[in-house]
C-alpha cells in the first residue's frame, strides 16, 4: 500500500448531518436556518460562504456543537486540516459524546497524517456509536496503511455487517485480503453477500476475480456467466465480463455478454474490439471484421485495433492485407511491440523468413522482456539457411542468459521424498492439447502412460481453447489443469505445490510455451520432448528426449544446453482415422513424376527452390503440386523464384489450405514428395508416408535439418531417399523417377511398412519413456547431476547406456 493511500481513499464524508446526536433545539428555527443556508452553500461548493455562515452562526450560538462540526467539514473541503481539527475539537469539548466529530476528527489527524492519534479518534467514535460503520471504514484503511492489515480485515468485516450493500467495502476488504493470499476467506464473504441479493452483479464480477487469482478458472467462469443472465447491468460491466470470459476462451457467453453492452451504448469502441476478439474466438471472421472496423471508427487510431484487423486477415490466408494492417498500427504507434511480433509472424507465414527474423529481433528490443518474441525469433531464426548449427545454438543459449539469470532468486527447495522406487509424480505443459500436430504425437503416448501404476500424469494445459481431441485426452488422467491464465510465477508455485518430480515441456520455443515457467524451476528434473527440435537455452532444463535418428549424442550434443535422453523411438503418431486409402502410383497412368510439398511456405526458401528447381530441370517432363498454401497473392514471391529457375507455371498447380480429409486426398495426384531445409518436415512427412508417399530429403547440420531424415529411417527408407547434399539430393530424385515399378511396390506396402514400424508401437515409446524417466529419478534421488543416456531396447527389458 501506499504510505498515504488512506487520504486517497476518504470520500469527503466528514460528517452525518441527518442522525447527529447534537442537534438545534427544535425550537431555535433560526438558527435551524442558517445550518441550511450553510448547508446548500456547502453542497453547491460555495465553502468560503458556508464558512462565513457558519462562523455567523456561531457568534449567535457560541456553544452549538453542530455549528462548529459544520464548520470543520467546510474547512477539510478546503483542505485547512489544522483549522477543521480545531473545530472539530470544539465540537467535543462542547459534546464529548459526540460521535460524529470524533469521527471527523480523526478524518483530520489522516489528512495530517497524525495515523495514531486517528485511529484512537475512530475508536472513540465507534464507542459512542456501535453501529457507525463508516469510522470503522475509516480505520481499516488507516490500518492497512500502517501495515496492520489482520486488524483492517476485522474493521472491514465489522463494516460489512453493518452495511452489506457497500461495494466500497467490498473493494477495500478484497485489496487486503488478496495482498495476503486469503482468497477463500473472501470468496465465502462475497457467497453471502450474493445470497441476500442474488442479482448483484458486483458482487459476482468480484467473485470471478477472486476465483482467477486463485486459480480456480471453472468457478470463475461459472461467476462471469452468471452475470450476463441478470436482467440489469451496466454496459460498463458487461464489457469487463467479456473482456475476462474472451480471456479464458468462453467466446459464446463473451459474445452474449458484449452484444447486451453493445445494445446498452453501441459508441463503446473497446466494446466492439472485445466483440470482435469474441467472433475470432469462434471464427466468425466477417462478424470479427466488422467488429473491429467498427472500433476503429468510434475511437479514431487506436492501433491495436488496426492489429486485430489484420489478425482476421491473417486468419483468412490474406496475409498481404494482414501486413498492411499491422503496418498501419505501427504508423500510429512504430514502438508497438506486439505489432512488431504480428507483423513478424506474417512475414514469416508468408515465406519472408528475412524479414520475419528482423521483425522478431527488433520486437524483442522494444521489450526485451517480451520472451515470446525471443522465441519467435530463435524458431525463424532456425529456418535461416545461412545460420549454422553452431551460431543457432548460441543464439539459444543467449535467450538462457537473459531471462534465467534474473530469476535466480526464483528457484525452489524441493522436499519431493528420496526413493528410487516410488511411484512418481510426471506433468506436461504444452498449449497444443488439441487439434494440433504435438496432440498427434502425443495422445497415443499418454493413454498408454495413463495406465502406468508407478506414474501419476498431471498435464498443465496452456490454452483456453478446447475441442474434441482434448476433451478426448482430458479423459485419460486424473489431474487435468487449465493454467492460461497464470502467470509464470502462479504456474511455478502450483507446480512446486503438486509435489511434480519430473516436468516435462512440450513446446519449447513455439507458440503458448511456459519456457519462463521452467525457467523457474519448480520440479526437481525437467526435460524438453516432441513439441520443437532444439535446445531450449535453458541451464534450468536438464533433458532433452528423443531418439537416436533424430538426436545421436555423437553429432549433435554440442548442439544443446540440456543432456540427451535417448529411447529407442521419440513419439509415435496417430494417422487420420478417415484417411482415403492409397490409390496406385499417378506415374504410371500420367507418363511422368509428379513431386509434391505440403510444407508450411515459411520452409520454402530461395535455396530451397534453387534445389528443386534443379532436379525439376533434370527430369524436364515432371510436374509439381504445392499444398497448404495461403491466399495466392501471397504466394507471388515462390512463383517468382520458380519461375528465375526456369520452370514455366504450367509445370505448378497449387493448392490452398483445406480440411484434413481433402489435404491427404492430394497425396493421390503425387508420387514423391520432396522435403525442405534448414527446417525439414515432421508431421507433412508422417501424413505422406500413411498415405504411401515417401519424401525426398537431405539430412542437415542442425537438429531441425534431422527431421525428415529421422522420419525415413524409422521406415526403412534412409538408404533411397535420405540425401546427404545438394547433389545426392538431385541424383537420388533422378534414380527415383527411373525406377517406377520399385517406388510403386514402395508405395502399396507402405502403409503397412508405417503399421509395422515403432511409429505404431505406443507401448514401446511409453515403457522406454518409463524407463528413462526412472533413471532420471534415480540419479536425482543419488544426487548426481544430469548426464546423457540412451535406453536400449532388449528382448524382455532395457539397459541403460550412458555416455561419458
């Protein structure tokens, strides 16, 4: 608090007229008089006459206690605190049961912040009037100031009980008991407050506070909700809720809830904006448009506005009308970090890797505690073909210095029990639990570990937005935790409290990643697994999970802060249960190849076209189809490029995003598909293996240049199509579009070949992924410091291998 919060506080209430005990006698009706005559001119805000008349009403009646409390009301207004004191210790003199002027006199001794002597003023006042409330107001705060706030709690709650209704009070009592963490205790009092009026729609918005700071985002849902069902409440208010209930991804009842404030006061720009932000929630993108063009109307330039338009435009694939957008934003404001970050990530989803790695760079230099730009800059920064794998790593490891070492005074004392053999505590963080790439990964791995009777899964979900995957995978644990709304050091202490032995993230430097959570280090061991292909920078992250393809300790330990956990196969993968089945090779009915990319465009940079290009050239009547794709006037760079490579566009068919079902039905048009670099592909490569396409690509320095690689060889496929430079990439695509009859025979049996392979073997990753997580254990319980390991599969159990 504040040192004089108190006088920020006191609402000009300095006294009671209407139930003071000292009155005129009834019969005085003059002097009666002049106390109104005061009265109106104080009211009015005419004090130098209110006091003129007071002070002539007590040369008539020296002796009127109320005249001389009149009177040093007057004064506090015109803020003569010594004068209005001396007053009000007329008044007493006169009358020392007189409450009110004890009262206003220590509303003086605040304002001379004499806090003591104040307090000993409430105290007598509320002697002579058990029930004056406001004195006991007035000395909770006076409390608080003087950091006594277990004292203030009590003068609240007493207030409260003298007068329910007061939000003052309410407001007050909530400051100090969230300043002491007593969330429940207040939580109950609002409960009852809600009770004896259950449409005060104050009092709910308070209670979904109280349950957000403590963590219970369910409740404070439900307390939103509850708001937007009663009938009358301010338009004011109705834009906070949907404010918060956009915050936690309830975009339906946000949109009730701003749609009524909208009805209420339809000029309300930040209304708009909230609606709009609501509409994108649920993808409702021409509504969300007309939204936020509508906030730019009421409020003139606001720039954030200007970037959740092109954030509708990004989420229609127009990303050149997303950059406009945002680059208007930042005329207004060129120091908008958070534009600098969108206008990055369009740069990027649109093939601009350069442009995206500045954006991102200079993002961060705005703010440099801005961790999520930093992360996007060191995952562009990894589809750089000119960064080697040494400058990436030290990249990474600069993101470690920066953010780690002001959080050394962060870090937990842990009292997890030492025993090797006990059942375990494991949690997850990720922000993709649902329709995404790392879900895929993920969920055949977790049912299996979900039945493990040593392990107790705990999964910290880090986003708001929930589907049918995650619903689905909810249903496989016990301990499913929504933590969006957390902050790092929340999230840590709720970690630290669950007792977690072993953390793991699975997001690394990707979007909604609690990299600064870790950072903090609330478990004992934590480790980086599936969600990035890279290092974290991070001392505080002791693994690195993954498999001996993707990660040999002898060519890429250098490449990490962490130490290396190697199981005999990293994730597994769950094909699309509805995935057409595999057609016969196009090759043989078309007369020639067909190539194909469904990577993101981002991936596709000039080298890259200079490459395919090249083997294009070598086979002059093959073909090429490009997946995935944004708008087509985004576009317009890759046909530049193909185009100075010399392949015609009648060569090119390109196809926008689509649904999932549609995407793989491309794979029927395509024979081989051909992988880019640096940043090679991992789900697209999995997606074409089920569908029998094998993918074309060439083993790279850094760790997202091994992908493809990985993918290919877990298959068996390595020798044929995993290159190992520019011209080993030409000459084995070349080979392969010699040799048909073999890639047919490759595509009928490689659906089977993917059954087959340890992609499909859930258990095995989840009992090695066991095994390595019991090692980790053990060291910690043995007090020795991380060290690589690699699990190695045996007939009926796993050895352990570590490397020194």
């Amino acid at each position: 608090m504040e040192k004089n919060g108190f006088l920020q506080r006191i609402k000009s209430i300095f006294g009671t007229r209407s139930d003071a005990e000292n009155t005129v006698k009834a019969g005085d009706d003059g002097a009666k008089l002049i106390l109104k005559k005061g009265n109106d001119l104080e009211d009015q805000g005419s004090f130098d006459l209110a006091l003129s008349t007071y002070e002539h009403l007590l040369t008539i009646h020296p002796q009127m206690a109320r005249a001389h409390l009149n009177k040093g009301n007057v004064l506090m207004k015109m803020e003569r605190f010594s004068e209005a004191l001396s007053s009000y210790n007329a008044a007493i003199e006169l009358d020392p049961s007189y409450a009110a002027a004890h009262y206003n006199k220590g509303n003086a001794l605040a304002k001379l912040e004499n806090t003591h002597e104040a307090i000993d003023a409430y105290n007598i006042a509320i002697r002579y009037n058990p029930v004056f409330f406001q004195a006991l107001v007035a000395k909770g705060n006076i409390l608080v100031d003087v950091d006594k706030p277990e004292e203030a709690i009590e003068c609240y709650e007493q207030a409260l009980k003298l007068n329910p209704q007061s939000t003052d009070i309410y407001r007050n009592l909530t400051s100090v008991l969230l300043q002491l963490k007593k969330h429940d205790k207040f939580i109950e009092i609002i409960k009852n407050a809600i009770k004896s009026n259950p449409d005060d729609a104050n009092s709910f918005f308070s209670l979904g506070n109280l349950y957000l700071a403590s963590g219970d985002i369910v409740n404070a849902q439900t307390a939103f909700r509850q708001i937007v069902k009663i009938p009358s409440v301010s338009a004011e208010l109705l834009n906070e809720v949907g404010r918060e209930l956009n915050s936690q991804g309830d975009y339906v009842n946000a949109k009730k809830s701003l749609l009524r404030a909208l009805a209420n006061d339809d000029s309300v720009a930040d209304a708009h904006n909230n609606l709009g932000l609501a509409y994108l929630g649920l993808l409702q993108l021409d509504d969300a448009l007309k939204s936020f063009k509508a906030a730019v109307f009421y409020s003139g330039n606001t720039p954030d506005y200007f970037v959740n338009i092109g954030n509708v435009y990004a989420a229609r694939g127009d990303l050149d009308r997303a950059i406009e957008s945002t680059k208007e934003a930042l005329k207004i404001n060129p120091e908008f970090y958070l534009a600098v970050n969108n206008l990055g990530s369009y740069y990027k989803d649109s093939g601009q890797i350069d442009n995206a790695v500045e954006s991102f760079k200079k993002s961060v230099e705005l703010n440099p505690e801005f961790n999520g730009a930093y992360s996007n800059y060191l995952f562009c920064l990894s589809h750089k073909t000119s960064v080697t794998a040494n400058e990436l790593f030290n990249e990474h490891c600069l993101f470690g210095t920066q953010y780690e070492a002001s959080l050394s005074d962060k870090k937990f004392e842990y009292d997890n029990t030492v025993d090797t053999e006990r059942f375990l505590k494991i949690g997850f963080v990720s922000g993709d639990l649902f329709n995404h790439a790392v879900a895929s990964f993920f969920e055949p791995i977790l049912v299996s570990l979900a039945k493990k009777t040593k392990l107790h899964i705990y999964v910290y979900s880090n986003n708001p937005v929930e589907d049918n995957v995650t619903q689905r995978m909810k249903a496989y644990v016990r301990s499913w935790l929504k933590v969006a709304n957390l902050s790092d050091d929340k999230l840590a202490e709720m970690i630290h409290a669950d007792k977690i032995d072993i953390l793991i993230d699975l997001s690394g430097h990707t979007a909604l990643n609690r990299l600064l959570t870790f950072a903090r280090k609330p478990a004992p061991i934590q480790a980086s697994w599936i969600g990035y292909p890279g290092t974290t920078g991070l001392t505080s992250m002791d693994y690195y999970i993954g498999d001996r393809y993707f990660i040999p300790p002898e060519k890429v330990a250098q490449q990490f802060v962490e130490k290396l956990a190697i199981i005999p196969i990293s994730i597994t993968f769950q094909p699309q249960h509805d995935a057409p089945e595999v057609n016969a090779l196009p090759a043989l009915s078309n007369g020639h190849i067909t190539f194909g990319s469904f990577n993101r465009i981002d991936k596709i940079n000039r080298e890259v076209i200079a490459l395919w290009g090249k083997l294009l050239r070598a086979i002059p009547e093959s073909t090429m189809i490009f997946g995935g794709l944004p708008a087509r006037e985004s576009c317009q760079q890759l046909l530049t490029w193909l185009e100075e490579e010399g392949i015609s566009e009648d060569r090119l068919t390109l196809y926008q995003r689509t649904n999932m079902r549609d995407y793989l039905a491309l794979h029927h048009k395509v024979d081989v598909c051909l992988d880019t670099f640096p940043y090679t592909g991992g789900t697209t490569t999995n997606h074409a293996l089920w569908m029998g396409v094998p993918t074309l690509t060439m083993i790279g320095s850094t760790i997202s240049g091994r992908q493809g690689a990985s993918n290919l060889s877990h298959v068996g496929l390595q020798s044929i199509f995993v290159a190992e430079g520019p011209d080993d990439f030409v000459s084995k695509g070349s080979a392969i579009a010699l040799q048909l009859r073999e890639l047919s025979e490759i595509r009928m049996g490689l659906r089977q070949r993917f059954l087959d392979s340890a992609f499909c073997q859930q258990g095995l990753v989840a009992d090695s992924f066991e095994c390595a997580l019991r090692h980790m254990w053990k060291r910690w319980c043995e007090d020795q410091a991380p060290a690589t390991f690699e699990v190695v599969k045996k007939d009926t159990h796993f050895d352990i291998k570590e490397f020194i």
